[in-house]
C-alpha cells in the first residue's frame, strides 16, 4: 500500500513524498520522535519492535510531569490493566472551579508499552506534558471551552478532521475508526516500525491541517507541545555520544509538529499557578466500559475487549511476518463469535453451528472485498447482524446487537499493585462494600434488595449506601422503597438498589478523600458541613432540620445527634410558616414510629420535640389564610389528622387540632371551608344532616358557579366518602349541573375534575353508579370506546350542536327532546 495517494492530497500543498520526508525526519541516531494513536494495539506492537531493535537511552512519554511518582506502580508486574490516573485541581471556592481527568492505561496503550519496556531494560522514562493544574490555566479564560474535562487523551481533532473523513470516504471506510484499523492496526505485524512511523506521520499531518492556529492556541495544543518540546531538548542535551536515541511517545498529532519546534529552538512556556488551591493525583481502578464510554467522545479506540484480543493474538506472533498477518485477527475473530453465541444460547436464543460457520465465512468474505488483509471491528458485527438476527433487524435484532456489542466493550476491571497508596478512604469504602457482600469485581451494575425492618445487616448496608450519596460518590442509586427523608413510600418494608463499581467512583472517592480516611469519618464530616450551611442561611426552617434530622438517622449518625435536635429545637420556635412547622411534625413522628430503619424512638427529647412542633403548629394554621395558600393548608391539615391517627399521635393534645378545624371552617376561603367541613364529618363533630344542609346551602346560594365547585372541591379532598354516602350530594350536585349552561359548565370544569381527581376507579365506579339511578338506570354505560379517536368525538359534537342550531331556527327544537 503506497502512503497516501497524491490525488487524495489535493488543495493540501502535500504530496506523498513531501509526507514521507516528515515521517523520515522523526526518527535519527539521537532522536526518536514514535507517533502513536491512544490505545493502538498497532503502535503498541510496533513500539516493542523499536526496543528490540534500538534500545533508546531515556523514554520521554506524554503525560502531565505530576504523574513521575506513580510510574514505579503503574509498571509494577502486580498491576493489572485496565488503570487510569485520576487527576483533579482546584483553582477556588466556586463550584465550576474544580476540573478532574482521567489518563486511562491498557495492556496495549502505547505509552503503557513503552514504560514496561523501559522498566524492564532499566531505561529512564518520565511525562513531559503541562501539569493538569496548567493545562486547566490555559482553558480556564475562552467561555467555549468546557468547564470540566474527561480525559486528558483527547482526539477530537481526528473526528472532526474533513481530510480523514474525505480520506475515509474515498477509501470506503464508514468514519475514522474504520479508516484507522484499514490502514494501521491491519497491516501493522508485516511492516518494519519506520514504515509504520511514516505512515502515522502523513495519517497525523493531514489530521493537523484542519486545525487552525488559534484553535490550537485556544485548547492549550500549542503550549503543551512547546512544554514537550522543551524537555526533549533537555534530554537531547543531557544525551552520552554513542547512548541509544532518545524516544519521545506522544500523539501523532503532536509528534509532527516537534521536529520544527525543536529545529528553531523553544522555550519553556511560564503559566501562573497562582490561583491553585488544591491538586492532587492517584493510581486508581479503570474499566472497559468506561474506557468504551469515554472512547466515544474523548480519546483512543472504540471496542476495548476486542482489541485487547487483538493484543494477546498479535503477542503470540512477536515477529514481523509480511506472510501471513491475517492469522492473529482471524483467530481473534472466531473467538469473539463464539463468544456472542454463546452468550446468546444463555438468552435462549437459539445458534446452531452451520450459522456460526457462516458468519465466520462471511466476516472473510466482507473484509476481502472491503479491500482487507484480515477482518477488522465493523466486518465482524456486520456479520453478527446478517447472519445472528434470524428476523427485524430493529425488532428481533435488539438482542443481538446489545450481546455484540458487550462483547465487543468488556466488562474487565483494574487491579492497582500492592503500597499503591491508595486514599484510605477509597480502601474502607471498598472493605465494608465487601463486607457487606457487594461485589466490586468488575464493573457490571448489579441489584441488591435491603430488607430494613427485619436484618440489622441490610440496614448497614443501607447507611453505606445512603452515605456514598451523600459524599456524591457514583456508585448506586436507588430505585425503590421508602424515602424516610422526603416521607414517600413509607408503606414499603424493603429499599431496591442498582449499584456499579466504577472509575468514576474511585476519582470521587479520591476527591471525597478531604473529608475523611474512612467512610463514617467522611460522612459526618460532610454532614457537619450541610448543617453549617443550613445554619448559615439565617432562615429558621424547621422543615429543613427535621430534614437534616431524619437523614442523620438514615444515615447512621446516632452519635452526632446532639446538634441536628437543638437546631430543630430552636428552628420550631422561631420558623413563622405554618406548612414548615406541619412537615417538621410530621417528620418528628416518623422517627418515634419507624423504629428498626431508623432507630431514633429512644432519642432523648424526642416526643418533647414533637409535642412543641405540634403545638406551634396548630397555633399558626388558625392565622390568616390567603387564596393562594389555602390548598397547601388543606393539605397540611390532612397530614396534621393522619398524623393524630398514628402511635405517636396518641400523646398529643388532638382537642388541639380540632379547635383550629374548627375555627378554619367559619374562614371565608370556599376551598378550605369545605375542606374542613369533611374532617368533621368524618370525625363524628357534622352530623350527616348537617353536611348535606351546608352542602345545599353552599352550591344553591351562592352566585357564582366555581365558588359552588371549590366548596365542593376542598369537602372530596377530605372526606371523598361523602360522595357515596350523603344521597343529597349527588342529588344536589346533579341539580346544579342541569341548571347550568354550556359555558358556565366549561368555566367550572377544572375545578370539577379536581375535585373528583383523587378518586380511585373503584370509587368513581360507584359515584357513576349513584349517577345513572338518578337518571333511572342502572349504570352509565361504556364509558371508554376505543374505535372513536377524540377528535371524531369533538367533531361529532360540534356537528350536533350545529343541527340543533338549524332545527331551532326551523322551529323544531322539540324535535332534539328524546
């Protein structure tokens, strides 16, 4: 294969030849400058090709220089890939201040190649790239760059290059994924590395040609390669005659720009570090799909499973053979079909092996007439999805393309070595994780169902997940059960969890690290924190500390009770809103009743607390009442009697409560008054003939409809029996509708269908039942008929209303009377 075709260097200024003298210029007796593309198997291959043949003096590889200390571990043989450096800084208190990035690392990354390498043959080998604190520093002034980075590996500049994609395009390849492995991971074990090189070089140069100047001053491109440059000169520099060259790993798109900065000389660019509060870097675990993930959008190659048995395949052949390089991939291949078979038989999917012989035929078949030596990634999953997917390839082949594709990405996960010096805190997090029976192994999300009533265990395992949520740390969220916090399904026994061990939940655990060296320490450090800032607001919120109050419990702090209880105690006596003080009494109830989760009914204080909300409660709810405010306070007035209904309600003073009913049913609000008028029917305190009178008086006497609804409204909101059984209501109800017009109906609609919301069907089954024995029959019918659309139905009735319009005219309006 020639380099790159000269007619595919059009309107460039480039010509095959002009490209290889580039490739040329990177590689000399003292200088070696290894253009490689992020997580290659291809370069990896080739690098170890180079050590075998031009064992260099010193190994200089692309990365932030902070990263030096961790090179011993990162090589040490106990290591197991998938790794990543986790970096982040701090530049000040403000919350898009604090940048955090990964540097990923597999078995066949070549910088990862390279430093094994070198450690084995005792070469010296640092980073020479811009500290992750200075490249933020460069970033930190344009407003359309990003405020947070993912991965300090970044190869945006290939996808979005328009002479990779003409390239691409011209040579039949779908995007630059394909284009890459076609022209490099294929061919790579029959070339020598210097014809490798120059092939990257050119590949890399045209990359670089859509790159304007000022974008690549803007991203901090030019900087860092001015830093990298400057290092070289320093090794070149401090280089021995007759030493091995000096051997540069970085980027291609930054290898081919190095000759020329190192030939009119650089120097050392100067960035402030003035504003850096915080930084700090650590060895932590990594995973394939992460690395898939992050793949997509940031750097190296998609399908890291596959590769990494492309790279185990290739290690098999050592030796350059320009025969026979198809052997390595076809073997690789065939163990991924039968991979995705076999996942899919566990599917029940059925996949006899005349299809996986014809998949394996027409995955060669596709490669040879795409122009290849052997198969790459898109030749096999086109032949799993031709001849796996026995059906629609959107319907039946929904499974097969997410088997493929997991098996494709892998579920691998990293091993940091021994005296990694991991946090303390990421090591207690995972030993009670464990402990807990969680499993960490690999990155595959997981369920687990707590039981809290009945297993002290569970409920621990509960306080480690409720604190990693707390701290912000990615690792499970849950998906069910109750919510002692915001009071939501309190009726369920058990919590539903999906939890994932993951890169990301080693970095924050990392960052998490400055609250503590062990879970417990760190979450109530971090609860501390949230009490001050709360306190710090100057608000008395007696909502929001039995908030704090009831999460100290879900979380386990028993031990630091103390303050959450006397911030509550002073925000009850001082916090003004009414609906505040009814959720803080709520909450305070929850805690005396729910003894195992949360285990706070022996709290000392606790029921004196509840009586003092209580009390302040019942004494602001009898104060004025605006419009806007009166269906909270119907709401809050329903939580105040459930709350009475319960064991911990049993202490209280309910004639309490019943005096501010009382006083809240002469309010002129019609929503609340009517609101009030059902508690005390329901309470024995309205007789039923009393009701139905107010009842009449309320929806005949008054002159406007809707204020006839809202009274009618605020009475089903508390005591929705009513509607069955008080006759009258209906009675009158149905009365007053057939006094209505068409747009006095139309106005009070809303407010009809509100009243009648929280019905259950089987409720509103038997409101429609009293309904149709008004009229004289037994039921109302079907009410839903699903051959009529909507539409058809408004257009049917507007045609009624027009013929009753003609036939009125006509005078025979009695005509419409049935």
């Amino acid at each position: 294969m020639s380099l790159i075709a000269d007619a595919s260097l059009a309107g460039t200024g480039l010509d095959s030849a002009s490209l290889r003298a580039l490739g040329q210029s990177l590689a000399s007796d003292e200088l070696i400058v290894f253009a490689v593309r992020h997580h290659s198997p291809g370069c990896a291959w080739q690098l170890q090709q180079l050590f075998a043949s031009h064992p260099p003096s010193v190994v200089l590889v692309e990365g932030p220089r902070s990263f030096d200390p961790l090179l011993p571990l990162l090589v040490h043989p106990e290591a197991q890939m998938p790794l990543a450096i986790y970096t982040y800084a701090v530049g000040g208190a403000a919350a898009d201040s604090r940048r955090a990035a990964y540097y990923p690392f597999c078995d066949y990354s070549p910088e990862l190649v390279a430093l094994r390498a070198a450690a084995a043959q005792g070469i010296p080998a640092r980073f020479i790239d811009l500290d992750f604190a200075e490249q933020c520093a460069l970033e930190a002034s344009p407003p359309e760059v990003e405020l947070r980075q993912d991965s300090l590996l970044d190869e945006g500049h290939y996808r979005r290059s328009e002479h990779l994609q003409r390239l691409a395009s011209q040579l039949g390849c779908r995007d630059h994924e394909e284009l890459w492995e076609h022209l490099f991971e294929v061919p790579a074990t029959r070339l020598d590395w210097p014809e490798h090189l120059t092939r990257v070089a050119a590949y890399c140069q045209l990359a670089r040609l859509d790159c304007s100047h000022d974008e690549l001053h803007v991203d901090g491109t030019l900087a860092r390669e001015a830093e990298m440059a400057w290092h070289i000169q320093q090794a070149l520099a401090a280089r021995r005659p007759g030493e091995g060259p000096v051997l540069v790993v970085v980027g291609g798109l930054h290898a081919v720009a190095l000759p020329g900065l190192l030939a009119t000389g650089v120097e050392r660019p100067a960035i402030s570090r003035a504003g850096l509060t915080d930084e700090a870097s650590a060895l932590i675990r990594y995973s394939f799909d992460r690395l898939e993930r992050l793949n997509g959008y940031a750097a190296g190659m998609t399908a890291p499973a596959w590769h990494q048995r492309l790279w185990h395949a290739q290690l098999k052949h050592p030796q350059r053979n320009a025969q026979a390089p198809a052997r390595p991939r076809q073997a690789a291949a065939l163990e991924l079909l039968f991979e995705v078979a076999e996942k899919l038989r566990e599917q029940d999917v059925a996949l006899p092996l005349p299809t996986l012989t014809a998949a394996y035929e027409q995955m060669l078949r596709l490669a040879t007439l795409r122009g290849r030596d052997a198969p790459i990634r898109v030749d096999v999953d086109d032949a799993i999805l031709s001849c796996f997917i026995q059906g629609n390839a959107d319907a039946d082949g929904v499974r097969v393309r997410q088997v493929a594709r997991a098996c494709f990405t892998g579920q691998a996960l990293g091993r940091v070595p021994p005296g990694a010096g991991t946090p303390p805190l990421v090591r207690d997090v995972e030993y009670r994780a464990r402990h807990q029976r969680l499993k960490l192994h690999d990155s595959q999300p997981r369920r687990v169902v707590l039981d809290l009533y009945r297993r002290a265990e569970h409920r621990r395992s509960s306080q480690l997940l409720h604190g990693l949520l707390l701290l912000g740390i990615p690792f499970a969220w849950r998906t069910g059960g109750p919510d002692f916090v915001n009071g939501h399904g309190l009726h369920l026994l058990q919590e539903h969890w999906e939890y994932a061990w993951t890169a990301s939940t080693e970095g924050a655990l990392v960052e998490a690290s400055v609250y503590g060296a062990t879970l417990p320490q760190a979450v109530a450090n971090r609860f501390a924190q949230r009490l001050e800032q709360q306190a710090g607001d100057g608000v008395a919120d007696a909502r929001g500390a039995a908030v704090l109050l009831v999460q100290a419990c879900v979380l386990g702090l028993h031990e630091q009770l103390a303050t959450p209880l006397q911030r509550l105690a002073e925000a009850i006596g001082a916090d003004p809103v009414f609906a505040s003080l009814v959720a803080a009494t709520a909450s305070l109830s929850l805690l005396l009743e729910s003894h195992e989760p949360l285990q706070a009914a022996h709290l000392p204080g606790l029921p004196g607390l509840l009586r003092s909300a209580y009390q302040r409660a019942t004494y602001l709810g009898a104060q004025g009442v605006s419009e806007a405010e009166a269906t909270g306070h119907v709401a809050c007035l329903v939580q105040l009697r459930e709350l009475l209904a319960g064991a911990a309600g049993a202490e209280l003073d309910q004639a309490l409560y019943w005096a501010l009913v009382s006083q809240l049913h002469q309010q002129p609000n019609l929503l609340l008054r009517g609101a009030c008028a059902g508690l005390l029917y329901l309470a024995g305190r309205l007789s039923e003939a009393q009701l139905a009178t107010e009842l009449a008086g309320h929806l005949h006497g008054l002159r406007q409809p809707q204020e006839a609804v809202a009274y009618l409204r605020g009475l089903l909101s508390t005591a929705r029996e009513s509607a069955w059984q008080i006759p009258s209501l209906l009675e009158v109800l149905d009365q007053l509708l057939n006094q209505w017009g068409e747009a006095q109906f139309v106005a009070c609609l809303p407010e009809l269908r509100l009243a009648f919301a929280e019905m259950t069907p089987r409720e509103t089954d038997r409101i429609a039942t009293r309904v149709a024995q008004l009229h004289g029959a037994d039921d109302l019918g079907r009410l839903r008929h699903a051959m009529l659309h909507a539409d058809q139905v408004q257009a049917n009735l507007r045609l009624s209303q027009s013929l009753a319009l003609v036939l009125q005219g006509d005078g025979l309006a009695p005509w419409m009377t049935p």
